[in-house]
C-alpha cells in the first residue's frame, strides 16, 4: 500500500460519526452561527473548525463587568435625583387613580435603578496548521458523548470541554505528522506570557459597564487594573509523539461570589488546573470528560421513526424550511440539542445560564447579554426538570439566594414594602435587583417587578418532581420572601386585589383618547405570576408544617385577586380596561402566564378559549424565543397541529447574522449550527424548544399524567424513555398511531406511591 493510500484510509477511519445525534457540515464555519459550541458548564468556546486553520472563540461564564452591587451607593446612582420608599410610589398609584396615564407613564421613571453589568468575552486561540489542507473536509458535534471532531485530509481535530477536569481539550492527529503554532487575541486589557510549551494570558474586565443602549454618555466601559474581575488562561501544548498532540486550556477568574471582593488566589488555580490535566494520559481525561458528560445526557432518549441523518445539519434545516417535508429525525436532534446546551452551560453555582447560555464574541453584547427575567432566564429552565437534568436547575437556586437577599432592600426602598423581596426586568452575575433605567427607560421593560414572582414558582416546580423536602426546606424562605412581596404590593380596587402600577412585559395598550402607554392597574400578567406564586408558597408551608397563619393569608389574598377576563376580541385580556393593543402580534404573551408555565386554567372551557385566540391574533410570525414560549402553550392547549406548526416555525433556518449574499434571511427562528435566533443569538428559544417537545407528549400534575396530549400526526410512532414528571413518577412510554402501546415507570420519588397516580393514555 503507497504512502498516500495510506493517509486516505486514515482520513477515511477518522472521519467523524453522523449517527442521528449528531451535527454535521462539510464546509468550515465563517460565522459565529455556523460555529460547533462546547462547554462545560463554565469554560465555553465556539470552535471554527477550518481547512488551514481553527479559531475558538473562549468564554468564562463567571467573566463579567462589574462589582458586587453597592446599591443605593452604586455609582450611577447619583445620575438620579428620586426620592426613597412611598412618595413616588404614591405619586404614581394616585396618578393612575385619576385615569390620568400620561402623567403615571413619566412619573414611573421616579421608580428607576441603575443598569446591569455585561458578560465579557475571554479571548480567541488560533491554530494555525500552516498549510491549504487536504480534501474531505467535514466537522461535526456528536450529542452522545459532546465531541467536536474536524477531518481535513489526512488530518483529525477533536474538541471537548472536560467538567472534572475543568479544561477545554484539543486533540490534533495526522499520520502525516503534526505541525501547528498557536495564536490568541483578547478585545480585554491583558498581558501574553510565552512559555517553551504555550503561553498564559492575564487580563480583567471593566470594574463598571453601561448598556450599549444608553446613550447619555460616551464612555460606557471604565477599566481599572486594581478593580473589576481578573482572569488568567493557561493554554500548553503536549507532543505525544510527531502524529499526535494535545492543546490544554484552562482559566480561572477571581470571581468570588455575588457578594464578595474578588479572590487573590485565582491565577494558581489556574495554573494548578492546567497542571493536573496535563499530568494525565490524554485518553484518560477524554473518558472522564464523556462519562460525566453521559452519566446526564443518557437519561432520556426520544425516537420518532427511522430518519437517516445523511445530509449536512444545515442542509437539512434549509429543506425543512423550505420543502415543508417532514423531518422528526431533525426535530429529535434539535430536542437533545437543547439538553446538550443546557448541561454545557449551567454548571456554575450561582450563575445560570445567561442571555446566551455561555458563548458570547462581544465586549457589548445585545442587551449585556445579562439575565433578562421577564421571560427569558426562566425559559431557560423549563426542559431541566422533565428532560431528567434537575442539577442544571439547582444552578438557578442557587442564583436566586443572592436575588432574594438583593431584593429584600429593593422591595422597601422603591416599592415601601415591609416584608419579602422583589426583583426588576435585568439581573446579573452580582445578583443585582433593582428597576433598571437609570430614569430615562421606557417603563414597558424598565419598570417591571415581578421576577421574583415568577422565578420563585421554580422552586415547588423543582420540588414535585424530585420531591426532595430537604430542598424545600432550604429554599422556602425564598419562595416565601416573594409572596411575602406580593402580599404587601397588591392593592385593593373595587372589591379585588390587583397591582399598581402595572405593566405587561414589554407590550403597550392604546386607550380610546389615542394614548399609547405601558403603566396602568391591574395588568393580568402581574395577578397571574402572583396567583401561582402565592399558591405554591403556600403549598410549600403545608408541605413542610409550617408558617399557617401566613399560608392562610396567601390563601385568602388568592382568593380575592382580579379574576382572568376576556376582551371584546375574545382574547384573554391583557389589561385592566378594554383596551386595543398597541401592536397585537407582539412577541410577548405574558397574560397567558397562568396556561403556561403556570397551571391555572385548563385545556378547556371559556378561558382556553380565550387562550386560543389570543394565540391566534399574536400569530406564527415571531422571534424565536417567542416561538418556543408559543409551542409549550399550544401544547397545554392540547392543541397538537398548532403546538407543530410552532416548532416548525421555531426550526425555520435564519442566515448567519452577519451574512448578506444571495439567499440571506434573517429574523427569528435557528440558525445553521441549530442555536436560536431571537435574532441575534439568544439561547432561550432552543431550550424553550426543548421543553415544548416534551410538553407535547407528557404533561402533569402533583397526582396526574397525561400521555400523548398534543402529539401531532407526524409522530405517528415513537417510544420516549426517561422522562420526569410532576407525580414524582420517571416514565418511559411507546406509541403508535396515536395510542400508547407499552408504559414502564422506571423510577418513583421518595414518598411518591405510583399507584396512587393517575395516568391517562390515549
């Protein structure tokens, strides 16, 4: 056998898998939303696999700007001139008592904090191979185990972030010998240090960033090298022999925690990291890395017929798209896709997954790339509990212990509650908790309070799956610090508690005097989030035998709150009067909160209906989060065509957002390397996504399952094994044309009996 045969069965051994989870290209990525992202719940980076070159763009998920919060002394505090506790708030209430909703929309500004701080990027490695490459060309990211592999001729690149060894790994391999140099660039204050076998690179962030939307100053990044987080990335190459090498890179940031200076010992850790994982054999660290990684992902698989995954990723979206064809195999990838990010990007303690999940290229990321929880940070965690990742979730938790303390001073200083905690539309790494705006924003985003409502009823959602009272005793105080909240912010208005002042999340009404405005009482959103928080605190006092006299007060103030309405279109109403909306296909939904994620109005009856048209009239043309949201409340209408026709509006392929040649399409949807775009990139819609696929074919309650409740015509057959519902009950299910054919309940939760729970199947 010649020399050159030889590389060309090499080339043909290594190509990499394309087994039906896994995604695939035979063209290298130009752009970000072409790139194969791989993380391990804090160390990310988006791989550019190429011919005669790789590019990883790296991300820390605890490298943000800032400090920990001061605050009232926060220093863009002072941009604003508000008085403290009820006299803006009464300002605002008697305005709004007076109809007089001009004059409450600009006094609202009175109820404004500061901005969130950004998350940075840490830098970008280039490998240089120093040469055009060989023919064949395919990258693909296998979901089964999270490796990255690239094939160029004879050459084969793989890729994986390793959570043990908490290290991004790079395995180059060529029987024709290795020959490669490194690179790197970072847009952060740093300094490379060169060493025989790499290099390490010191930087930090800006100790105070504003938002790329505030325009009332020119310096927005305030860079001190005393201040602010610092980082080091430790990047070293080892030679196994002249065909094979491995490139390690590990970071450490002196990120602390929410509350606490930064930490001095930082750069050890990372040279200590860096250490370990280069004092291993590489095949070693690479099976630690996949068995981690499966002892997640492998507990639940979905199937929905034979469907070869034979055509590149981006192919097959692109014809999906455009053909109208069928295609579960993609929607199954695009399903464990979503499980897949979540478990790359929610490891960190403290620090869930952001607007991004864990990648981001950008100094000035859209929106600071922060947590936005309006929607999209708890849409971020809708799959965990039922796609069988509930540690993914406990990230979030732990999150909202810094959320609730933060807000304890929020809730008096510009609401004049006495008791509980709120949080505003941003938050971020220092769990920061007021109002945003700094006065000038528009109070449709800037002025709304109720995330510690909503983010809260994650806690006894977490709970009935796992039934893990341990958990519920810890995190009872928070979820009854946000009822607590709302119990002193409802008001009462002729006969019935409802809030003031309101919004709906980001959506505007137009009044019969031709006003356009945000604030107003009595928003639906606001009585929905606080109806099921108060619910479930209460169950949680009950559950744990404590705290009577306060559930009995939640139970009553319950039972008092603004009832659901329907408008004169027959939608669900959205606000107090009836009102036109301002713009009736807007992306947000947030009155429909009590269908889903909440569990307050039922597949049928008046209210359903109202549901649906509401849904109707907000219509399939949206962005992709908006998509995701849409698909999970179709499938709570038990409406199965409409639940897919919006996750096939989810799956409808968007150009990368920087391409504008021939064919280009932007707007909501996925792009080709299957991430959402919102656009630009939010990582929302994919788990939302997610979480709709299950919500489709399983639904529950505390002592009820349904199987098969939106299953749509086109999954005429499949089988689902691993899925985790609200009975506390681990199921695994087949079907055929419509009808469970074999039913297994793998696993109960302690306490739960499984013949005490109802299931329904079709």
């Amino acid at each position: 056998m010649t020399a050159l045969s030889i590389l060309a069965l090499a080339a043909a051994l290594a190509a990499p898998p394309q087994g039906p989870l896994t995604l695939w290209y035979d063209k290298p990525a130009e752009f970000f939303e072409e790139s194969l992202v791989i993380g391990n719940g804090r160390l990310g980076a988006a791989v550019y696999s190429g011919v005669e070159a790789d590019r990883l763009s790296l991300n820390d998920i605890t490298l943000w700007t800032g400090e920990p919060d001061a605050g009232d002394s926060h220093p863009d505090m002072e941009r604003l001139s508000r008085e403290k506790g009820a006299a803006p708030l009464q300002k605002v209430r008697e305005l709004l008592e007076n109809e007089d909703y001009p004059a409450a929309e600009k006094a609202q500004r009175g109820l404004q904090g500061h901005f969130s701080e950004s998350y940075q990027p840490l830098g970008t490695l280039y490998i240089n191979y120093g040469g055009p490459g060989g023919e064949g060309f395919r990258r693909c990211l296998d979901l089964a185990d999270a490796v990255a592999t690239a094939v160029s001729g004879s050459r084969t690149v793989s890729y994986f972030a390793s959570s043990p060894d908490s290290a991004i790994v790079i395995r180059v391999e060529d029987p024709a010998g290795v020959h490669f140099t490194l690179d790197y660039d970072c847009p952060l204050p740093h300094e490379i240090t060169r060493f025989a076998d790499g290099f390490m690179v010191d930087g930090y962030a800006a100790w105070h960033a504003l938002p790329g939307y505030y325009n009332e100053v020119k310096e927005k990044f305030l860079y001190d090298p005393g201040r602010g987080i610092h980082f080091r990335t430790v990047v070293r190459t080892v030679y196994e022999s002249p065909c094979a090498a491995t490139v390690y890179i590990t970071n450490a940031t002196s990120f602390a925690g929410f509350s606490e200076l930064p930490r001095k010992e930082y750069r050890n850790a990372a040279m200590r990291q860096s250490a370990e994982v280069m004092g291993q054999p590489y095949e070693a660290v690479k099976t630690r890395a996949v068995n981690d990684y499966k002892r997640l992902f492998d507990r639940v698989s979905l199937t929905l017929g034979d469907y070869p995954n034979d055509r590149p990723t981006d192919v097959q979206l692109l014809e999906y798209t455009d053909s109208g064809t069928p295609n579960p195999g993609l929607e199954v990838l695009y399903f464990q896709y979503g499980r897949y990010l979540l478990i790359s990007s929610s490891r960190t303690p403290g620090v869930p997954a952001n607007l991004q999940g864990l990648w981001n290229e950008s100094v000035d990321p859209p929106w600071s790339c922060n947590y936005t929880v309006n929607i999209n940070l708890e849409e971020n965690y809708w799959a965990a509990e039922s796609a069988a990742l509930p540690e993914m979730h406990n990230v979030l938790f732990s999150f909202l212990k810094g959320l609730s303390e933060r807000g304890k001073a929020v809730a008096g200083d510009f609401y004049a509650a006495t008791r509980g905690w709120a949080a505003g539309h941003n938050s971020d790494i220092w769990a920061m908790a007021t109002p945003v705006g700094l006065g000038t924003g528009d109070p449709c985003w800037a002025n709304w309070n109720m995330s510690g409502a909503w983010l809260s009823t994650h806690i006894w959602e977490h709970y009935l799956f796992g039934r893990d009272m341990a958990f519920l005793a810890e995190y009872y105080p928070v979820l009854k610090g946000a009822a607590e909240f709302c119990l002193d912010w409802l008001v009462e208005k002729d006969g019935y508690l409802l809030t003031s002042p309101s919004t709906s999340p980001e959506n505007k009404y137009r009044t019969p005097s031709g006003f356009v405005g945000a604030s107003l009482y009595g928003a639906t959103a606001d009585i929905a989030m606080i109806r099921e928080c108060l619910a479930d605190a209460a169950l949680a006092a009950a559950e744990l035998g404590v705290d009577p006299g306060f559930a009995r007060e939640a139970r009553e103030a319950i039972a008092k709150l603004l009832p659901y309405r329907v408008d004169y279109q027959g939608k669900l109403a959205e606000w107090y009067h009836d009102w036109e909306d301002f713009e009736p296909q807007h992306r947000h939904q947030s009155q429909l909160f009590g269908l889903y994620p909440g569990h307050q109005i039922q597949p049928e009856g008046e209210l359903a209906d109202a549901c649906h048209k509401t849904l109707e009239i907000r219509g399939y043309e949206t962005t992709g989060w908006s998509c995701g949201w849409r698909v999970n409340l179709y499938a709570r209408l038990h409406d199965a065509e409409g639940a897919h026709r919006l996750l096939r509006r989810l799956l409808r392929y968007v150009s990368p957002d920087a391409y504008d040649g021939p064919g280009a399409r932007h707007g909501g949807g996925t792009y080709p390397n299957l991430l959402d775009a919102h656009g630009p990139f939010q990582i929302d819609g994919n788990f939302g996504g997610c979480a709709g696929v299950l919500e489709m074919l399983v639904q529950s309650s505390a002592d009820e399952v349904w199987l098969l409740p939106a299953c749509p015509s086109g999954w005429d057959e499949g089988s689902l094994e691993g899925v985790r519902t609200r009975a506390g009950l681990t199921l695994a299910f087949s079907w055929k044309d419509g009808h469970v054919t074999s039913l297994r309940v793998l696993e109960a939760a302690p306490g739960v009996d499984p013949s005490a729970v109802t299931i329904h199947r079709p």
